[in-house]
C-alpha cells in the first residue's frame, strides 16, 4: 500500500458503499431538491479532503458514503476523485506534516 491508500482507508474506515459524485437524495448537493438535468459541480476549497486527509487547496467534488441506511455526505480532492471513480493513483501526493491528525478523518455520528 501506499502512503495514499494507507491515507483513505484510514479515513474511511466503517464507511460502507463509498462513491463520487453528487446523489439525487441529499440535501447538501441539492438543497432545492434534485432535478432532471440537475448537476453538481466542483468548486475551490482549502477544506481537507475526507477521503485522503490532505489540506493542499484544490477542487472539491461531492461523495457519498452510508452509515447504516443514512446517507452521509464528503467531500473529495481530485486525486481522490479518480481513484474512487477509476482506481488511478495519483503520480505525486503527499500530506503536509502537520496534515496527519485524527481529525482528518471523515465525522462518525
């Protein structure tokens, strides 16, 4: 495993049915209530990614994961993005020291 990979299943352990992208049913992605052509973009934060735990700034894009039967919403870097999405592991990644904390990992209700 990688410092990557060793990262996100950290941070996602317990998370069950974990995907990318936005999910008709939840709030956050559309807080009017989902339509047809509805879609859900990605916007520029300097939030840790829930899923790897890294704080560099960069694009955010919505996942989804369940607890139980209770959709919880994330959101994603997009190195995460497209190992979710495609298994692709990023060329170069790495946390900043101060990153590697407990609290990077994804809120347990």
């Amino acid at each position: 495993m990688s410092d990557f990979t060793e990262s996100i299943a950290r941070n996602l352990e317990g998370c069950e049915a974990f995907s990318v992208g936005g999910s008709p049913t939840c709030k956050k992605c559309f807080p009017d209530g989902y339509q047809e052509d509805d879609e859900v973009e990605s916007s520029f934060s300097w939030q840790a990614c829930d899923s790897c735990g890294s704080t560099f700034g960069g694009d955010r894009s919505p996942a989804h994961w369940l607890d139980g039967e209770a959709l919880q919403h994330c959101e994603v870097c997009v190195d995460c993005l497209a190992y979710h999405a495609n298994g692709d592991l990023p060329e170069t990644w790495r946390m900043m020291p101060a990153d590697v904390h407990p609290s990077a990992a994804l809120p347990r209700q």
